[in-house]
C-alpha cells in the first residue's frame, strides 16, 4: 500500500514501526513540529518524527493541516491511505478525502464510549471494567466513522492511565498489518457506530487533579489511577508550617472509616467519605516516583494527619 502516517507521540511510534516492518511504501510521515522541552528548554523532535528519520522517511512538520499549500502537497501524493494515530490536529474534509480509501485512525476506546482527546484516562476514572482499540474511518464529526477492526482488553484493578497506555499501544500496533492487509485485499467490513451508549472523554483540566477526600474511596482510587501518571492526582501535607504538593501515582480502595482526608494508620491509609484509599505509590514535589514504604522512610505520615 502506498500511504502516508500522521503521528506524534510514542503511542504512534509503535504503529510507524509495525506498519514500516510490514513492507508498506510510507512516501511521507506527518508529525506535529519540533517544541521546547524539559528545563533547558530546547527545541525537541517527535517521538514519530524521530523514528521517521531513523528509518529513512521523509518527514513533514506543518502547523495547520489546512493550509492549502500542505493539502495540495498532501492530495498530489496519490496515496492509497492515510494512517493517523494521535496527530494533535483536526484533518479537514480534503484530506480526508485525498487518499483512494480514506484516512484510517486509531482509537483508544470501544466507540462510540468515550469518544474524544482523553478515552484512556476517562475509562479507568469511570470505573470501566474493559475498554479496547479500535482502527475506524475517519469522517469529519468526532470520531463518528464505522469500525473497521477492533480489540477488547479487560482493565486490572491496579491499572494506571499509563500501564493501560502501553498495553494498548503494543496491541493497536500489531492491529495495523492486519488492517491494511485486509484493506488491499477488500475484505475490511465497515461496522456503523451506534449511536446508543456516546460518551465523551473530554481533555483533563488542571482543577480535576486535586484530590477531593470527600468522594467514596472506589471512585477516588479509579480517580487516582486514571490521572497517573500524567497529570498525577495530587493533596498537599503541612511540611514544617510550608504546603508541599504530594502526587499519588496508584491507590486501592479499602475498608475504613474517618473524617475525609484524615490517615487511619501509618502506612497511608486514607479517610474517604465512604471507607478508605489506601495509596501505593507517589511522589514528593521535586523528587522521583516511589513505592509507599520508601516514600514513608523520608516523609512520614502518621495516623491523624489531615491532608490538604
């Protein structure tokens, strides 16, 4: 297949690398530009535009994919498809239209459940007991297009947005050789969504990563789990008269009873309105992620502490 891959984080990385592997002629990549990072504040490549040159790919950085310069470009490659797996733009109708069939996408839910920006956060924060990837057509609404290929993976009590993460990209890159191969030889089936069970998992906002101890402590632990590790669920803890930020990275709901926010014992056992989050691993402002005994050894939380 002739076609073009439009990616930008390391959860498109695994899809170029598999489709690369698979023999297919990938004539341009597409990723979002080189931005300033960490604190030096230099300018960084993508994960996808890095493996691009790795691999010998031409790569191609637009700011706006609807400009008409980078659509003619894009349309007079005469491709076959077009993959997309987390671009961070919005494709107007032209592209989508350009390729012989399309524009192919990658999502991380079972749509039309948690349709949008955040499916794998959102789905651990609500409690859901499975969620899956899923290769669709794209169409001009929100992740409205038929399903083309889909699979179902069960979320584990301790899973955190980032181990569900890496899960699903391993399993939605190794989607996409089946995909295409099946896309060549005309026997992909289009499966319309319903339109019975919409959600949207719209993007995390700043204000959701405070801990509210006052929630029961089953959706507080699905809370915690699903913000981890980015933004990361945090409190604060009364430090010698100063307020530090305390990021907690995993929980579990226990039994427990208490004034919410209150700890019920030494080892981190949390008060919540209905029992108790017992948290697991976290990370001090300033410091590296840790598991809850090391984390005890430098900064004790003993029973009757009242977290902010």
């Amino acid at each position: 297949m002739r076609l073009a891959f439009l990616g930008t984080p390391d959860f498109a990385a695994a899809s170029l690398a598999e489709i690369a592997a698979a023999g297919h002629d990938i004539v341009r990549v597409y990723t979002q530009p080189p931005r300033p990072k960490g604190r030096g504040h230099e300018e960084r490549k993508t994960p996808v535009h890095e493996l691009a040159e790795t691999l010998g790919l031409p790569v191609e950085t637009p700011k706006s994919f609807k400009d008409p310069e980078v659509l003619a470009e894009f349309a007079a490659l005469d491709l076959d498809v077009a993959v997309v797996v987390a671009y961070g733009q919005i494709l107007p109708q032209a592209a989508l239209d350009a390729p012989r069939f399309g524009c192919l996408n990658l999502h991380g839910s079972l749509l039309p459940r948690w349709r949008g920006a955040a499916p794998i956060q959102r789905t651990i924060m609500a409690g859901d007991a499975r969620t899956g990837v899923q290769v669709m057509q794209m169409e001009a609404g929100l992740d409205t297009g038929p399903i083309l290929l889909s699979e179902t993976l069960r979320i584990d009590p301790f899973d955190t947005a980032g181990s569900l993460h890496d899960r699903m990209m391993a399993t939605g890159a190794q989607m996409w050789p089946r995909a295409l191969a099946a896309l060549e030889r005309g026997s992909l089936e289009a499966r319309p969504q319903s339109e019975d069970g919409v959600t949207y998992a719209a993007k995390i906002t700043p204000e959701e990563a405070r801990i509210d101890w006052t929630r029961p402590a089953d959706e507080l632990s699905c809370h915690i789990r699903g913000l981890s590790p980015f933004p990361g669920a945090w409190f604060t803890l009364d430090a010698g008269g100063k307020p530090v930020r305390i990021k907690v990275l995993n929980a579990k709901a226990e039994e427990g009873e208490g004034v919410p926010g209150t700890a019920l014992d030494d080892t981190l056992l949390i008060a919540c309105s209905e029992g108790a989050v017992r948290l697991t691993r976290l990370q001090r402002e300033g410091r590296g992620a840790m598991d809850a005994e090391d984390f005890l050894r430098g900064t004790a939380i003993p029973a009757g502490t009242v977290l902010g």
